[in-house]
C-alpha cells in the first residue's frame, strides 16, 4: 500500500483539462515521487516523477510563462 496526498488541483481554462498534483510515497520505502494526473473527459494520464525532474520541469514551466507576452518581470 502507498501513501497519497493531494497537493493541488486546477482546471485548464482552455480545453478545460483537470490537472491534480499527488504527493506519492511507498510504504515498502524509497524515494517520495509527485505524482501528475490530467483528465480530459474520461481519458486520464497518471505519471510519476522523481524530485529532480519535477525541478527541472518546473523550472522550464515558470521560463516559458515568463517569456510570454504581458507578462510581469520575474523579481
């Protein structure tokens, strides 16, 4: 059995994606990994990925909005 706990959960404005964020430890051990599931109708992707992917990942996230036009100067 593993331990979830939920982290956040948002809805994508266009095209109305469900995205919810897990925090996803094992009972057996081992490293905690987040987990990702997006619902799209009744269609779901669940992965799980490991701290450092989700940095690097979130990193290129926050890079990319910031280069968007309109948007605030990171400070």
């Amino acid at each position: 059995m593993s331990q979830i706990t939920p982290l956040d959960r948002f809805r994508v404005p266009l095209g109305g994606q469900e995205i919810e964020l897990q925090q996803h430890v094992h009972d057996a051990g081992g490293m905690s990994l987040l987990r990702t599931r997006i619902r799209e109708g009744s269609r779901f992707t669940i992965f799980d990925i490991d701290p450092q992917t989700a940095e690097h990942w979130g990193q290129a996230l926050l890079q990319w909005a910031r280069e968007q036009p309109g948007q605030p100067e990171a400070s």
